[in-house]
C-alpha cells in the first residue's frame, strides 16, 4: 500500500456512490428527504465544549426550523393513526 507524500498529500475526488439496482427509488427517496428538510443543520448549535445548561430562543427557534418538515410529517402520522381507525370504526358501526 502506498502512502504517498505524507507532508503534502493530494486528494482525489473521493469514493464513487454506489450503484442501485433501483435508480428510482433512490431518486423519490432523496426527493422526499431534500423536501422535508431543506434548510441546512445549524453547525453553530452543535458545542464540543463545556457543557451548557441550556438553549436559548433563538437556539430553539433555529432548531425547530432546521426539523419543521420532520413535525409535519410527524404531525400528518399521528393524525392518520387516529382518523383512519375512528372513520373505519364510524363506517362499521353506522351502516346506514
């Protein structure tokens, strides 16, 4: 294995991702990721270093941005988990 210049290393372009037997997929897959959470991570709300007690407004407020999409898909779930029994059962019983 060759190491190479040590002092001065050169860098490539990287690794090649790999390749899907589902191209499609993949494609929704990352449509759907880049639609539910556009905004990028706040790098300045991540401290490596003494511990802080808390966040403050602002903090929470770049938070909850950065993680909007995930609450509403989180939202729409629960309210299908509850509607989607309660109107079958409406359904059921209530055949009229």
């Amino acid at each position: 294995m060759e190491l190479g210049n040590i002092s001065e290393p050169t860098y490539g372009p990287g690794p090649a991702a790999p390749g899907s037997s589902t191209p499609g997929l993949v494609t929704m897959a990352h449509g759907f990721l880049r639609l539910v959470q556009p905004n990028p991570l706040p790098i300045e709300l991540i401290n490596f270093g003494p511990f802080q007690s808390g966040f403050s407004r602002e903090d929470l407020d770049k938070l909850l941005l950065y993680e909007l999409g995930f609450l509403v898909c989180a939202a729409i779930g629960v309210l299908l988990i509850i509607l989607v029994p309660l109107v079958g059962c409406c359904f059921c019983c209530c055949r009229c």
